[in-house]
C-alpha cells in the first residue's frame, strides 16, 4: 500500500516539476518565437482543465438515477456541438 502511495507522490511530483520547468523556460525563447510558444502552453492548458472537468463530470452523468438520463446525455450533446461550434468558428 505504501508503495502505490509513493508512486502517486511521485507522478504529482514530475508532473509539476515538467510545468514549472515549461513557465521558466518561457523567458529564455527568442522574440519571434515567444508568441507561439505562449498560445501553445495556454492551449495546453484549456485543454488539461477541461479534459479534467469532462472526466470528473462524466462518472456522474453515467450513473443511473431516477430522473431521465436520456435528457441528461442530450443536453450534453448539443452543449459541446454549440461549444465546438462557437470555438472553431471564433478565429
């Protein structure tokens, strides 16, 4: 039990040393290259924020309660095509 306890610490541990290294990093990168580089970590972080909120939020739609999950799962729908929608068309 202890082991896989150490094995979690540690995982955390690489994880945020990998991004605080990725912010220190960001002073040290040529101008012409400084813009890219900015949209890149803040993509890749929208994208880690909301893969984290979709896995949290899943497990509890797919549950089976005493209201309709059908509504439930059609309301998701249409949320992340508007969303999709609205995203790939802002730019």
């Amino acid at each position: 039990m202890f082991q896989l306890w150490l094995y979690g610490a540690a995982a955390v541990v690489v994880i945020s040393v990998v991004g605080l290294l990725s912010i220190n990093v960001v002073p040290f990168i040529q101008q012409r290259h400084h813009t890219e580089v900015l949209q890149l970590l803040v993509g890749l972080a929208i994208g880690t924020l909301t893969s984290d909120a979709l896995l949290h939020l899943l497990p509890h739609v797919s549950f089976k309660t005493t209201f309709d999950s059908f509504r439930v799962y059609r309301f998701l729908d249409e949320y992340f095509r508007s969303a999709i929608t609205h995203f790939s068309f802002e730019n």
